[in-house]
C-alpha cells in the first residue's frame, strides 16, 4: 500500500462525534430563527468604518426594513453588519446576529437584540441560518464571506432549492465591475448561465432603492418559508 494511504488511515478522527455538535447547532438555530418573523439578510464587509458611505447605506436601508416590517439578519460582526444592526434598532425591527468565532475580525456588535445573537462554530450552518429565515438579501461592498453568501443565495434560487427571493446588490461602483464580467464572460463568452439567471438580481445606488426593489417584489409575491 502506498505510504501515503497508510499514514492517512493511521489517523484518529473525531469527525463521527463532531456531528453531534453540528445537529446541535442546527436544533438550536432553527429553534430561535423560526420565532423572529420575516426578516431580510444583509451582507457586507466587516471591515467598513462608519464614515464610509456604505456604512450609512447599511443603516439607513435596514432602518427602512425595519419600519417596512421586516427584522434585520446579519452575521453579527462590525463594519457593514454592525450598521445593518444599528439601522434595524433604529428603525424599531428585529436586530438579529448570527455571530460566529474567528482568529480575526469578528466579536459581536452591541446593536443585535439580546434574546437574537446567535454563536456558531460552523460556517456551515450559519449560511444554512442566513438563507433558511430569509424573505431577501441585501448585499453591499465586502470580500470572500460576502461573494460568498452572495453566490450561495443566488445559486439556491436559480436551482430552485429554496423559493425565489429579492436579491439587491447596493453600490454601482462596487458591483458593476463584477455584474459586466457576469454578462459578458460567465453569459455571453462561455455560457456557464441562462440570459434569464441575470434577473435573479438587481444593482441600485441607494439604500431608499434597495428597499424598494424588496418592497416591490412582495407587491407581487406572498411571504412564505424557504425550506
């Protein structure tokens, strides 16, 4: 046998225990969101200060959400997701965090309700959360965790794994870099997707039209679970 093989099956793990932690994580989840109501996950960098632009985008959409009616889901760290928080408590909304332990940038903002932070050890099962109670998404500027949830959400939709959902990208200057090379490369030079998948987002430039692209959605369609 080939001596990789053999030091790799020489290898004690504790996967099979682990999963008594993930369902764990998943019970209490699902036990705590399906409680909260309709809500709408905004993704965002955790790096953003608050005098950025974007980070006033965050709080002035999801105060929007939140007088529309909808609760405010972020991943519970600073930057963007601290300003999705701060908007949803000004707006008088569910201000839930879905909190999550890193070597580096996150530890929990202080405008996520008490009785809605969350703490998950697993990437996983959080994303699960994110999409799992979410009536839509609102994605501003950030790195890999945002693109990401963006694209786990998206994929899901187009794939018809969960209902179809508002997805809203806030920001032209950020995004339409990345929504050109979407039509032209991934659609028109390779065909790695339909013309009718670009409808499963739209890009605005302010946070009043983010809520409206939400808003006007459910003109048209019924609240509902996604899975």
């Amino acid at each position: 046998m080939n001596k990789v093989i053999k030091d790799w099956n020489d290898i004690k793990t504790n996967d099979s225990w682990a999963i008594f932690k993930i369902v764990a994580e998943f019970v209490e989840g699902y036990d705590r969101m399906a409680k909260i109501g309709p809500c709408i996950s905004v993704f965002g960098s955790a790096r953003t200060k608050p005098d950025n632009k974007y980070y006033a985008m965050g709080v002035r959409v999801s105060e929007l959400l939140a007088e529309g009616g909808y609760g405010v889901i972020t991943g519970g760290g600073p930057g963007i997701m601290e300003a999705a928080n701060r908007g949803a408590q000004k707006g008088g909304g569910k201000s839930v965090g879905l909190n999550i332990d890193l070597p580096f940038e996150q530890s929990h903002n202080p405008y996520i309700d008490v009785e809605h932070n969350l703490e998950f050890d697993y990437f996983f099962v959080r994303k699960v959360m994110f999409v799992k109670y979410a009536q839509g998404f609102v994605v501003l500027p950030g790195g890999f965790g945002t693109l990401d949830e963006l694209f786990e959400a998206l994929t899901l939709i187009q794939t018809k794994k969960i209902n179809n959902r508002p997805v809203v990208l806030v920001g032209k200057d950020y995004w339409t870099g990345l929504v050109e090379w979407i039509k032209n490369t991934m659609l028109q030079q390779e065909k790695n997707i339909s013309e009718k998948d670009l409808d499963l987002f739209g890009i605005v430039d302010t946070a009043e039209e983010a809520y409206e692209y939400i808003d006007d959605f459910y003109k048209s369609h019924k609240l509902s679970p996604n899975f």
